[in-house]
C-alpha cells in the first residue's frame, strides 16, 4: 500500500526540494516529491523527469504552495525552467495523434483535498483540447478513492482492470475520458 506523505515527513525534507536553481534541481525536485507520494520502486527519477520534459509530445502542468500553475508547455520555444520554490504537485500528459495518456498526477498529501488536483485536471484538460485530443487515458490504483473520484468528477470511467499492476500487489484500472 502507498505510504501517505504525513505534514511531518514533508517538512522535515523541505530543504531537500526547495530551491530551483537550474534543470537538474527541477528534475530533482519532482522525483523527490513523486518518491515521497508512491512507493520508491514505481517512483520516477530526476531522469525520468528530464526526459519527459524534452519529449515534444508530453506537456503538463507544476503546482506552487500558493495555488499557481506554471505550465510545462510542449512548445520548445517557451520550455523554461519552472523557478518555485514550494512545488506541491504536478501531472504530465504524453500526446500521440488524438488520444493522450495521463502519466502521473501527484499532490503532495497535505495539500490533498483543497481542490489542487482538479486544478492540474482542468489545465491538462485545456491543453488538450488546444492539441486536438479527443480521448484521454490513465491508469490508477483501484484502493485510491480519491485519485478515482477526482478523475470520474472529469469524465474519466473505468476501461479494464490489470491484476497485480503495481508492486505492492495492487490492481490498477484504467480509466477513459471523451473529451
């Protein structure tokens, strides 16, 4: 089961993500925050991070403490790095023609609750619409209740079921939005 990113852990390792001085700090910083939110074995890397960033096809959205989006746009001219002290969440869509899968959205869990998600949901639901994305896929743990409200509140139902998806012996779903 994910381990939930109690206030305290998350203070005590603020000074671990806070301070973007460059790409790397970035992509460190979101592979921090997506260890502290899953399970380390499915956590992605600062490398991982990286390269999603430069795939031209992937584009998404990064949440500041106070409440701000800076979209992580998919036009290489605007790509720039994201200066936030106080990231708090983000999400990332990878596109291909006209169908787009949502490859991970965190909100760190004592911002969870506060309408944040449904913030990044909107943006990448916007941008996709400016792409041309008519359908929208994304898997999800099937005990995380909120993640799974939060995407039906979005249109999102469930396709399939994948038995012992991830690590700790979960099944995830997948789920399908029109836009």
């Amino acid at each position: 089961m994910q381990k939930p990113l109690s206030m305290r852990r998350f203070m005590a390792k603020a000074e671990d993500v806070a301070g973007i001085k460059n790409n790397a700090d970035f992509f460190e910083k979101l592979s921090k925050l997506h260890a502290y939110a899953f399970s380390g074995a499915s956590a992605y890397s600062a490398q991982s991070f990286s390269d999603l960033y430069q795939d031209p096809s992937v584009f998404g959205v990064c949440l500041d403490g106070d409440g701000q989006l800076n979209f992580l746009s998919d036009n290489e001219t605007e790509r720039q790095v994201v200066k936030t002290e106080n990231i708090i969440g983000f999400a990332f869509v990878r596109a291909c023609l006209d169908e787009g899968e949502i490859l991970t959205v965190l909100v760190a869990h004592p911002y969870q609750r506060r309408g944040y998600g449904a913030q990044m949901m909107q943006a990448l639901i916007d941008k996709a619409h400016d792409r041309n994305i008519h359908t929208l896929f994304l898997e999800v743990d099937e005990i995380n209740f909120a993640a799974r409200e939060l995407y039906e509140r979005f249109g999102f139902s469930i396709l399939s079921r994948r038995e012992n998806y991830y690590k700790v012996g979960h099944n995830a779903l997948v789920m399908r939005a029109l836009l």
